[in-house]
C-alpha cells in the first residue's frame, strides 16, 4: 500500500514539472523505461540541456538514454547506490521508485536550508516556523504530524490568507481538512495533488517520503514571497532615501526664492539716490538705514549662512546614496545667492556714502544759506533809501555851500558804492554756488539776488545820473568844506571796515578737527591785535568832526543840518565800535565751546579707535585659528566638532563687545565725525569681518558634520579618516584647505592608486578629477576628497540593484504592473512609483505595463526621471 501510495505521489511530482514541457506519464516504472522522458524530466527542474538522446526502440538505446540521465545525475553530486540502467529499463518499480526520490531529494529538497541545517532538517525547520502562530497545528515529523491536515491549511493560510478561512477548521475533521489543502494548493497555487486524504487518514503512518515531496512542492511555492519581501524593502528604502532628498531640494529652493526676492525688494531701495531737501529729513534716512543694519539684515545673514549650510548637507546625503548632486533651479545656485548678496552689499556700501555726502552738503547748504541772508539784509539796510536820496532835486534850490557840500558828499557816496561793490559780486556768487548746489529754495534766494542786483544797477545809473547833475552845476559852486569830505572819505571805509568786522564775528563756522578750530583761533587772535590801531583810526575820525564842530563854532559857519558828504556820525561809528568790542567776547567764548565740541569728537574717534584696535585682530585670530582647526588632526571628528563649538560658543559671547563699539560708531555718526586718524578699521570692516566669523565657523562646523556623516554612513573608521586628512594637509602646502591638480595626484599615489603617467593613467587621473572637480574649478576640497575615498572603499545601493529588486516583484518580467506595486510596496511608495514610472514599449508590452527598468536608472542620475 505504502508503495502504491508513494508512487502515486511521485507521478504526480514528475507531472507537475513535465507538464512545462507539454507532455505527462501515467505509470512511472513503463514510461521512464525508454529514458527519454527522465531525460526530459530532468532538463526541466535543472534548467540544463543534457546530450542528444537516442531515438531508436532497441534495448541498447534505451539502456544508453538511462545511463544519460544517471550520469547526469552523478554529475549533481549525487551518489547513486545499487541503482542501474539496466533495472530502470526492465521496469523495476522499486529501483525506479529510489531513483525517483533520489531526484526529488537533489532538486526539490536539498537547496533547502534554514540556519545552515540540512536539507530535511531545514524544510521541517521552514514548517515548524511558518505554522507556530496556528493553534493545533505541531510540526514534529514529515509523517502523523500531517494527519489532520492543519498543517497544510495553516501553511496557505500563513503565505495565501484569502485562500482559507483557518478559523472554520477543526482538528476532529482531517478527510474536510486535507481535502481543502489539496484542492486549494492544486487550484491556487498550481501544486497537483500527490497525496490521497482518505489513504493518510487511514495510515498509522503516512509515507515520509511522500509527505516530504508535497511539502517541498509548498516550499518553492511560496520561497518568492520571502524574495518578494526583500525586494520591496529595497525598494521602500531606496524610495524613503529619494523622497526625503526631494523634500529639502524643495525647502532649499522656497529659502533660497525667499531670500533672493527679499535682496530683490531692497537693492532697488539701498539705488535710491533721490536726495531730501531738508538736514532733519536726511538724518531720518540715516536712522532708517540704521535700522536696517541692526534689524533687518541679521535675519537674512543668518539665512544666507543656513543655506549653504542645506545646501551642503543634502549634496553631501545625494553624495552617501549614489544619487546625482542636486541642480538647483536656475538663478538659486549659491553662487547665484553670493553674487545677488554681493550686489545688495555694495548698493549699502554706496547708499550709506551717499547719505553721509548728501547730509555735508546740506550742511554746507544751510552754512552758505545763512551766511547769504546775513550778508544780503546787511546790503539791504545799507540800500535803504539810497534811491530816494540820488533821485532828490535838492540841489537846484541849494545854495553854493550846499551843492558843493552836495558834490562832496555825493562823491563820498560813490566811495562808498565803490565798497560795497565786493559784497553785491560775495552775494551773487554765494546766490550761484547754492544753485549749483541745488538748494532747496533755491527760487527765493534767486529772487532775492536778483532784487538786490537789479537795485544795484539801479543805483548805479542814479549815482551816475546825479553826478551828472552836481557837475553841471559845479561851476556855480564854490565853496566845499574840505574837513566834511575828509571825515566822509575817511569815516566811510572804517564804517566800511567795521561792518565787515561785525559780519565776520558774527558768522557761523563749521570745523571738523582740532586743528581747524585751532587754525580759526588763531585769526581771531589776529584780528584782535588789530583793534589798537582801529582804534587810532577811530580816533583820528572822531577828532576830523570834532576839528568841523569847532571850525563851525569858531567862524560862526552857516551849517544847516548834519554833514552833508555822509550819512555817518560820530554817535554811528561809537556804536558799531561798541558793537565790535561787545562781539569779539562773544566769539571768544564760541571759539572756546568748539574747541571743546572738537575735544569730545577727538576723544570719541580715540574711544572708538581703542576698542576697533582690539576687535579687528582679534577676529583675524579667529579666523586663522578656525582655520588651524580643521586643517590640524586632534582627536576624533566628534572631538573636533566639541571643539569648534566651543569655539562658536566663545565668539557668540563676543557680540556684546561688538554691540558696545556699534554704539560708540553711532555716537561717532550723531557728532557727524567723518575720520579718525587713530584706527585703520572702520565700523563696515569690523561688520564684515564679524559676519565672515560667524559664517566660517558654522560652514567649518557644517564640514565636520558632513565628515562624521560621511564616516558613519560609510563605515569608514576614525584611523581612515586620520590617515586621508594627514594625506591631504601634508600636500596642501600653502594652507588653503584645497589641493591643486598635481597636489591631489600626488596624495592618491602616496594612498597607494595606481596612476602611471602613461596615456592610460593620464585618462584614469582625468576620470577621478572630473568626480571630485565637477565644476572645473582646478582645486579639489577635503570634502570632495572625502566623499571620493569613501566610495572608493564602501559599498551603496546601485541602479543593478534596485532593478534586480523590481524584476523579482515583477516576476521575471521586463515590465511591472500596477497592481504588483500596491501589493508589495506602501501605497504611498507605490503611488509614488506609479506617477514617476513611463509605459512600457517592449514587444512583450501588455495594458498598464510600467518601465521599471528607466526609472531605477533615473534615481541614480543615469537617466532623467
């Protein structure tokens, strides 16, 4: 019974293999006495062609076509014990029965392992292991464990949970039980019956062999699920990894739009160089410029900075997983942000140049304004009734005295428009220079030097037409008295002089420097040595009308009214005199509170100096120690970054000094100090050189980051990476953290690369540089050193790798169906695949067929995705 049994299920076994090949046998021991169908059979579970069989009926052809297939049997490494051609051709059914098994054994049973064990020992490992979470169900054996049929039904259910409802079976129902494993796994899962229920019911003992056969069959059935499982999780891997790249490809190109549109709407406003009219409005535009320096523009200097440092991290993570560096969209590369964050500071750098002219010249503006309305009112209250008087007929109803005193005094008149001439032309040209300059009320002044010129010409026909008319009449007059016109002739230009003294005492100055105040000291020391001779002169003025008085009182002269050459009286001149004693105190006292103003500026340009003196070196330390740093080897990676932090730490502690020099700047700016001679550095440099700080210690920070990511996700260990740095400084000789072409070929020949200076090695040196060069820059970065030494001596994930992966969930097809993507992968990774993958168009294409082979190149950058 047992061989019966046993026969049944090995016909079955050879059935479901020969029916690939279009054929089926009905009795194993007659139909495998010609060969021809074990040579078959064994072609089709090997995969393998075995020689030409013989054709022909004889007993020896048979007998040949037997030994073919024992050979080839043998050759599997198979020892065959007592088993001949010449049994198998004669039909005998048990060494036919041991062949048969021993086929099965090397086929179907022995790659089976689990943990190393042995073939059968793995299949009831492989067993015990799937149906250990089903209750009733205790694999034990490959023959009364089976009896009740559960633990077929637990191992479809386990694979194929649709397939059966597990939880309806009973334990006390073997014959329902096997019955349902036999028709499912035949209808289902393509596995032919070979068992028969009712005969393993009714067996103490089922064959083992048999058992053994059919368990295999559900091993190979279901070993592609457990590929499958692999594959996806590649896949689910390789897809997280270029998802996740995705995402900050997309963050960096919002910061970086952010950013550039943020430099976009400022530069326009830093270019704007329409100027304002008034000092107070220009001084807002300061303060507001101000602002921006202190508010505004740190933000976007620490987004700049993060940028790069995103940047740098997602190159370096497309770096570690073989993908393609990123591209950013045109006009956001960094370049692209350092060259539109180079013009925005140079429209600062020009618009704070701008404010600080445009707020001298209005200052200048306002010095030649007030001084053109203090000489202006000055000329007019000289003019003051000067037409009434040349246009008066008083001379024609005058006595001889009295036109000679008329002549006389008109004469002195033409003196005195002789020196006020200087003071019309100072006016026109301060009136001409404020146009020039473009003041802001520029038509008033305009007007007002145009009144006082048209006057002035005015005057000067009137003066000319009167003289005409005094020396018609000259002949008729006589007399003159000659001390009236000497003290006209004399009194005018020290009237003269005495306004021009009180003009220049009372004018406003604007000095910047000590010397400059100390320089308009010393005039005024100057002018007031002069004052013993004015007075002299004074006198001698005051003694001519005196001289007059008493010549009128002697002789009893008839003088009607005043002297009749001038307007001026010794009451005028003691007063203006008066005046000028009483203003030159008053200008001392000026003199001396500028001289204090420029005392305090000195001290301020000095206070500002002693603290610039120390933080501008003590950022070039900085920088040069940040430098040593990462170029040195000392300690682990993690020990330099410990280190560089601390150093971060350190200099961010620092801002309050630079914070207290900003503040001393700007009291330097409020006094409107415009040098300072006791410092080299001025504010713009110390702000540079603070933000090139902070820059250069979070990109080195970043660096070394990038270097542990590199390292774990390499596997490349701490003496590796010594060894690449001790390498790469020793060659970089001038220190500046990158090596040359011939540098960096030198450092890969010293690590043992074999680069010969043939044509061969010439075209493999030129192969590496084009890796670590992309850009064609010339220099090679310990960064891209790095990343190059890792993939030199670390394994990643390929586009091979991930297709084999798609071409196992596909099932061996050139193509993939979308329905096998959502049943192996998660719905967001398949969705994922399915919008990216492009139709199939191979001859074998069917409805819905995806190319998965294009887009595995695509994530790796061999292809556009």
């Amino acid at each position: 019974m047992r061989s019966a049994r046993r026969d049944d299920t090995f016909t079955a076994w050879c059935n479901s293999h020969l029916r690939k090949a279009g054929t089926q046998i009905e009795n194993i021991e007659e139909d495998f006495r010609d060969g021809l169908k074990l040579m078959l059979l064994l072609e089709v579970i090997s995969g393998e062609r075995l020689a030409k069989p013989e054709r022909g009926k004889m007993r020896v052809h048979k007998i040949s076509n037997v030994n073919k297939a024992l050979n080839f049997i043998a050759s599997k490494g198979v020892k065959l014990v007592s088993i001949g051609a010449e049994e198998i051709v004669d039909g005998n059914a048990k060494m036919t029965l041991g062949m048969i098994w021993t086929i099965i054994l090397r086929f179907a049973i022995q790659d089976i392992s689990v943990e190393e064990t042995s073939a059968k020992e793995g299949l009831l490992l492989w067993c015990q292991r799937k149906t250990a979470p089903y209750k009733n169900v205790n694999i034990q054996n490959f023959h009364i464990s089976w009896k009740d049929g559960l633990g077929f039904c637990a191992l479809i259910h386990r694979h194929r949970p649709e397939l059966i409802d597990y939880g309806k079976l009973r334990k006390d129902d073997p014959m329902t039980n096997l019955n349902t494993a036999f028709d499912v796994a035949e209808k289902y899962l393509d596995i032919p019956k070979m068992l028969d229920a009712e005969d393993i019911v009714g067996t103490a003992r089922p064959d083992e062999k048999a058992i053994m056969t059919y368990v295999s069959s559900f091993y190979h059935a279901f070993s592609g699920a457990q590929k499958a499982e692999t594959a996806a999780n590649r896949i689910c891997k390789v897809l997280a990894v270029n998802q996740e790249n995705e995402q900050l490809m997309e963050d960096y190109e919002k910061l970086a739009s952010d950013l550039l549109e943020w430099i976009r709407r400022t530069i326009p406003w830093l270019e704007n160089r329409v100027p304002e009219s008034t000092m107070q409005a220009m001084q807002q535009k300061l303060e507001d410029f101000r602002d921006y320096r202190r508010q505004h523009k740190p933000p976007k200097v620490q987004e700049k900075c993060q940028l790069e440092i995103n940047f740098n991290t997602l190159q370096t993570k497309l770096r570690l997983s073989n993908r393609p560096a990123f591209m950013p969209s045109e006009g956001k590369m960094v370049s692209d942000i350092s060259n539109a964050w180079g013009a925005l500071e140079g429209a600062e750098k020009g618009y704070e140049e701008w404010l600080l002219n445009e707020i001298r010249r209005l200052e200048r503006l306002d010095h030649l304004a007030e001084k053109f309305r203090q000489k202006a009112a000055i000329h007019e209250a000289w003019t003051e009734g000067k037409e009434a008087m040349l246009t008066q007929k008083d001379y024609e109803t005058a006595s001889l005295s009295e036109i000679k005193a008329l002549l006389k005094k008109h004469e002195a008149f033409e003196s005195d428009l002789a020196a006020h001439q200087d003071r019309v032309e100072q006016i026109a040209a301060i009136a001409q220079e404020l146009n020039e300059l473009e003041y802001y009320d520029s038509p008033s002044v305009n007007a007002r030097c145009q009144k006082i010129c048209d006057q002035w010409d005015a005057l000067g026909a009137l003066t000319q037409k009167r003289s005409e008319a005094l020396q018609r009449t000259e002949k008729l007059l006589e007399t003159i008295d000659q001390l009236y016109l000497e003290f006209a002739k004399r009194a005018a230009p020290f009237n003269n002089w005495m306004e021009g003294a009180m003009e220049d005492l009372q004018d406003t100055f604007i000095v910047h420097t000590i010397e400059e105040i100390q320089g308009l000291s010393t005039a005024h020391e100057q002018f007031k040595a002069t004052l013993p001779e004015a007075d002299k002169e004074r006198q001698a003025i005051l003694g001519i009308h005196n001289e007059i008085a008493k010549i009128v009182q002697t002789y009893h002269v008839n003088m009607a009214g005043t002297n009749p050459y001038t307007t001026i009286n010794p009451t005028e001149i003691n007063a203006k005199w008066d005046k000028v004693r009483q203003l030159v105190p008053q200008r001392d006292q000026a003199l001396i509170e500028e001289h204090a103003r420029q005392q305090n500026n000195e001290r301020l340009r000095r206070q500002f100096a002693n603290q610039a003196n120390v933080i501008g070196p003590w950022i070039q330390t900085k920088m040069e120690e940040i430098g040593r740093i990462s170029i040195e080897m000392h300690g682990t990676l993690e020990d330099q970054l410990t280190h560089l932090r601390q150093y971060e730490k350190s200099i961010v502690n620092y801002k309050p000094k630079i914070d207290q020099l900003e503040g001393d700047h700007q009291q330097i700016q409020e006094a409107l100090i415009f040098d300072n001679k006791h410092t080299n550095y001025t504010m713009e440099h110390i702000r540079v050189g603070w933000e090139q700080l902070l820059t250069t210690i979070a990109r080195t920070i970043n660096e070394i980051e990038n270097q542990i990511l590199t390292r774990d996700a390499k596997g490349i260990s701490q003496e590796q990476l010594n060894e690449f740095r001790a390498s790469f400084n020793h060659f970089d000789r001038d220190h500046s953290g990158t090596l040359g072409a011939e540098e960096f070929k030198a450092c890969l020949i010293s690590l043992g690369f074999d680069i010969g200076n043939d044509a061969q090695g010439e075209a493999e040196f030129a192969r590496i540089m084009s890796i670590v060069d992309p850009n064609r820059l010339g220099v090679v970065t310990f960064q891209a050193f790095i990343d190059f030494m890792s993939r030199e001596t670390a394994d990643t994930d390929t586009a091979d790798q991930v297709m084999a992966s798609f071409k196992v969930l596909a099932g061996d097809k050139n193509y993939i169906l979308a329905e096998e993507l959502r049943r192996e992968l998660p719905p967001d990774q398949a969705e994922y695949c399915i919008s990216r993958m492009a139709p199939y168009t191979g001859p074998d294409a069917v409805p819905g067929a995806l190319d998965y082979m294009s887009f595995s190149t695509a994530l790796y950058g061999e292809s556009d995705l």
